[in-house]
C-alpha cells in the first residue's frame, strides 16, 4: 500500500467569511495543478481553535456525477459550479 501524506499550510485571514473565500479560491486554482488536490475536503479553523473545522465547500454527491462545489451554507440546489453574487 502506497503511503499518502497531507499537507497543512496555515495561511491567515481576519475572518471566517474571507477565510473560505481564499480557502475555495487555493483549492480551486490547486486543483487544476494537480489532480492529487481534494477541493471537498478543505476546512479552515480558528488560529486558537485549530479542532474545530469549518467546511469550504458542500461537497455532497451529484446525481450526475461529481460534487457539488457550492459553500456548504449553500440554499440554491446543489451544482458543480460557482454562484457569483453582484
């Protein structure tokens, strides 16, 4: 079995709300780096309070296939692409 390792890269932000957005714009752009980067699987915490994670994206299964890349907060149906807000 082939060992997997995780990289942890702290990056600062002053609040949750900015901290997702960076957090899903790093996941994104990575992504299309390297096919090794699992976007679901991003959460950002609190320097302080490192145990308890916030989601960055949704993440659940699309009946199409693939996964729903909205906020987890999202209300709109599930979708693989972004919602910009004006």
């Amino acid at each position: 079995m082939t060992e997997r390792w995780v990289i942890h890269l702290p990056v600062t932000a002053p609040d949750l709300f900015r901290a997702r957005i960076f957090a899903r714009t790093a996941a994104r752009v990575l992504a299309r780096l390297s096919a090794h980067v699992e976007p679901g699987g991003v959460t950002v915490s609190a320097e302080d309070q490192q145990c308890v994670r916030h989601w960055v994206f949704c993440d659940q299964r699309l009946p199409a296939g693939g996964r729903c890349t909205l906020p987890p907060d999202h209300t709109a149906p599930c979708s693989r692409r972004a919602l910009f807000r004006r």
